[in-house]
C-alpha cells in the first residue's frame, strides 16, 4: 500500500493553515504545516514531502524566494510547487519565472485546490516511481557487471588450470576458489615422458606446414588421453611431452594409472604412425616413466604461469625415454613393482643413463594383462 502523500503547506497566517489541513487531511493527505519560508527549507530535507503548497506573501522570505531555493537544489529541484496567489497576473508571471508548476487564488475553491494537488501528486508519485526504477536499474547493471567480471576471470582461471590439469580437476578448483596446491610442496609422483622418434630429421627435411600437421595430429591424441586418465600436464616441448600422476590430486594407483595411460598413449600413435608411414615419415614413438619424490608449485611470471615438477625423477623419467627405442616404454625397477599385477614387461638390464651416478636397472612394458587387471579391479 502507498504511503500518504505529504503537503509541506507554508503560510504565515494559522488560520489559512488550519483551513488547508480541514481540506486536505480528511481525503487522507498528510499535511506539515510551516509558518515561515525559513521554516519550509529546514523542513524539506527531513520531511519527505511530495507537494508544497507555497503562499506568496510572507514576512522575512517570501514565497518567490522558497521557490527559486527549493529548484536550486538537486535533491528538490522537480518537486511540485503550488503558489498561492491573490489572482494578480503579475504574481502569475513572478511566479512561473521563479519556478512554481501551477497557482491556486485566494480565496481558494476547493474543488479546485484538490484537482490540482492531486493532478501535481499524481506526477510526482510517477517521477518517484521512475527515479527508484532508474536507481534499481543503475544497481542492477553494477551488479551485472559485478557478475560478468566475476564469470570472465573464472573462465581466465579455468583456461589457465586447464593448461595442465583435467578439465574436471580445473573446474573443480574454479568452483571451490581454492588454489593453495598451487604454492610449492613436496610429494612421491610418478613422471611420464614421451617423444617422437625420428622428428628432428623430419622436421628438417619437411615443409613446416607439414610438420605442424603431424604435431597438431600427435598432441590431440594423446591430450584426449591425458584428459581420460586425468594426469597433470606439465609441458609440450614440440614432439616431447611431460606428465605426472599423484599431484595435485593424489591418487592410489599412481602407478598403475600412468602405465595404462602409455600403454594406450603407445597404441594411438602406432595408429597415426601408419598414417605417417604412408606419407614418406617415418617416426617412431617412445616413453620413460619413473617414480620418485620431488617439489611441485606455480613457476613463472604474471601471466604467465606452468605448474611445474623438479626432482631426479623428472630427469630419470627422460633419460628412461632417451634410451627407449621405437614403440618401446621403458620404466624404473619402482614403477615396475607397483605395477606387476597390470603389465608384462621384461627386464632391459641396467642402464648408464646421463646424469646419474650408477646404473639405473629398467624394465620393457609389453602389455596390460587384461586377465590379471581384472582380477585386480
């Protein structure tokens, strides 16, 4: 329900205020009564009036004077103003020049006094009701804008988490608003390394195009399969790629997850390879993987970030991939004793790998063995 509307009625003579309020009140409008000009302006700031009935002459400020005030300031300058006049058409125009919206003579009639305070109140009710549409609408956008830069930089930050976690892992961590793993840490992963075999003599001996065609062929493949088994990307380095299981999600079968993952990694290429074959290239495809503790976290500069893995086992993970030959995966005696009741493999003896003290013993992965991991699931 509407509030009532309020009346500022100013007039120095009390009886012509009583007589307004006997008009006005009893048709439910709210009459405040001011005896002086003065006493008008301090009034309206609190008052919350909606119309002023104004008389002209008055002692001290007159009625052309509260007029010309109360249009001088924003916070009043549309509010309805009715002069009382004593019919003069010189008040009329003083009136108009000082900025009231309509007049009423005395002695007022007051029919005539109603129709006008409610034609006047009508309209200050619609500019109040537009002014609150406009404030709500100005609040409205904020919060729109508000809302648009929140979505955009989340999506910034998935599109940044997605360059080396799952998509789900990302909007995981977009979700919660928690990036805390990002900070470094340390922890056991398992490392996957791969890489073409035969790239650098292709790349030189082919078009760019061309070698961008089979990049483009090779990293969708085996991104669709990082995603699948929800490993963490940490590089595309052209035909080498690095990943590890176990960070920042930790994971059971770290192991077990990797392997399967280069095992099916081993099969797609061999698909592609065929492919390539046909074409004149010929690229093989090998894979290193090792288990070990290192330093995980953020690296990089703003805007521009990796998440990245330091330790030993990076680099036995790329040695392991260095000395494995086309189609062959080749991994540490620890990942292989997690992994005995998945793969076959075999024993490759112990290898002289670059960067390391001693020799470090290895083992071949066939296959899965499909008997034993489902006896295991």
């Amino acid at each position: 329900m509407d509030e009532p509307i309020t009346i500022l009625a100013v007039d120095d003579q009390p009886q012509n205020l009583r007589l307004l309020d006997a008009v006005l009140s009893p048709r439910g409008y709210r009459v405040l009564p001011a005896a002086s000009g003065e006493e008008a302006l301090s009034k309206l700031s609190s008052s919350g009036a909606d119309l002023v009935l104004l008389d002209i002459v008055m002692p001290g400020m007159d009625g052309y004077e509260v007029c010309r005030r109360i249009r001088s300031t924003s916070q009043t300058a549309f509010l309805p103003v009715v002069m009382i006049t004593a019919s003069g058409e010189q008040e009329k125009v003083r009136a108009i020049e000082a900025g009231a919206d309509d007049f009423v003579s005395k002695p007022f009639n007051q029919g005539e006094l109603l129709a006008r305070v409610a034609s006047l109140a009508r309209v200050k009710r619609y500019h109040d009701t537009i002014e609150r549409q406009a404030a709500e609408l100005a609040e409205w956008n904020i919060e729109l804008e508000r809302r648009v830069q929140t979505q955009v930089e989340e999506l910034e930050r998935l599109h940044r988490l997605r360059r080396f976690l799952a998509p789900q892992l990302a909007e995981l961590v977009v979700d919660s608003g928690d990036e805390s793993f990002l900070a470094s840490h340390r922890r056991e992963i398992v490392v996957i390394f791969c890489d073409l075999r035969g790239f650098t003599p292709f790349a030189e001996s082919s078009e760019p195009e061309e070698v961008m065609g089979v990049l483009g062929d090779y990293h969708a493949a085996l991104g669709e399969l990082i995603h699948r088994f929800e490993g963490t990307l940490e590089r595309f380095t052209g035909d080498g790629l690095m990943v590890f299981f176990n960070d920042p999600m930790p994971c059971d079968d770290a192991a077990e997850r990797a392997v399967s993952m280069a095992v099916a990694m081993r099969e797609r290429v061999n698909e592609l390879a065929a492919r390539w074959s046909r074409r004149g290239h010929d690229l093989g495809f090998s894979i290193g993987i090792a288990q070990g503790f290192a330093t995980l976290g953020r690296i990089g500069f703003e805007g521009r970030f990796d998440y990245a893995a330091i330790g030993s086992v990076t680099n036995l993970a790329a040695r392991l991939c260095s000395a494995a030959g086309p189609g062959q995966i080749l991994v540490s005696q620890r990942v292989f004793s997690a992994i005995d009741a998945l793969a076959d493999g075999e024993s490759v003896g112990e290898l002289d790998l670059r960067g390391f003290s001693r020799p470090m013993r290895a083992f071949n992965v066939t296959g899965i063995n499909q008997q034993r991991a489902e006896v295991n699931t």
